[in-house]
C-alpha cells in the first residue's frame, strides 16, 4: 500500500510542477490536464485514507468512490476559487479593468472556502461514522496532512504547508 501511496504523490507532484512552469497563471490550464490532476488527487487521497483506516482491497474501492462523489462536489468550488483567484492575480499586476472586482473576488473566494470547508466536515463525519476513538484520529490527521500538503504543492511544489517537506508521519 505505501508503493502506491509513494507512486501516487510523485504523480501529483510532477503534474503540479508541470503546471506551474505553464505560465504560471496567465491562461487557463488544460481542462484534460486538470481532469488528469484531479484524477491524481483523488487516488493520493484514497491510498492515504486507506493506509490511515487499515482498509482491505474491497473497502478501498469502496472508499475511493466516496472519495469520488464528494470530488464532485468540490469540483465547482475549486474552479470558482480558480476564477476568482485570477481576477486578484490581475489586479495585483496592475491590470486596472480587474480593480473594480476586487472586492466582489474576495467575498466569493471567502464564501466559496467556506462551502469547501462544509464539504470536508461531511466528508469527514461519513468517514468516521462507528469508527472507534484512534481510528478517528487517524482518519483527522491525515485528511489535515492532505490539505496542507495540497496547498504546498501549489504554492511551491515541495510539499508541507509553507513549502517544506512533509515528513510528519
């Protein structure tokens, strides 16, 4: 299980870096490559909660269609997210048409994180429905170490919250 935990952050990795070397912001990233990320993401994620929860084979499976479904929900937001963060990536080069929305590109990133976050407290009580006490904590741990590892992916490529390795295990 660790080899494909292993196989899958290299993956994600490579394609993370891949698109931060096109352009870094100025267009819209492939919508097959992102479906390739996302597809990517997913399977970290699976592999890792599985690891996390001790799942066999059948409940792998059965947690990566979990996994999935509430992906799908996410999906929306993280392009709104996207659309939104560009409009301040222009304003913040100077691009004057892209002062006015602002403002309006804040509140909605705010409220869209804020949806994004309602996601994962669902996502998390139907995962750690009847688990026991350590378990859970487990389950907690590595879902927030998958969080801050996606968010130093994007920010740096290397991995930990503010860019450094991860090797909290």
């Amino acid at each position: 299980m660790r080899t494909w935990m292993v196989l899958g952050m290299l993956s994600i990795a490579g394609a993370a870096q891949a698109a931060a070397g096109n352009g870094a912001g100025k267009k819209a990233p492939d919508p097959a490559s992102v479906a390739q990320m996302d597809s990517r993401a997913q399977m970290m994620m699976t592999l890792q909660l599985a690891e996390a929860l001790e799942l066999d084979d059948a409940a792998t499976l059965k947690l990566k269609q979990t996994v999935a479904q509430w992906d799908a929900q996410r999906a929306p937001l993280r392009q709104q997210m996207f659309d939104q963060a560009q409009v301040l990536r222009r304003a913040a080069k100077g691009d004057t048409t892209a002062y006015g929305q602002v403002d309006q590109a804040i509140q909605k990133i705010i409220a869209v994180r804020s949806q994004l976050h309602q996601i994962d407290q669902q996502l998390f009580q139907q995962l750690s429905q009847g688990l026991p006490p350590q378990k859970k904590a487990k389950l907690a741990l590595t879902i927030a170490r998958l969080h801050e590892t996606s968010r130093g992916m994007m920010r740096g490529g290397r991995g930990g919250p503010r860019g450094e390795q991860d090797d909290a295990q």
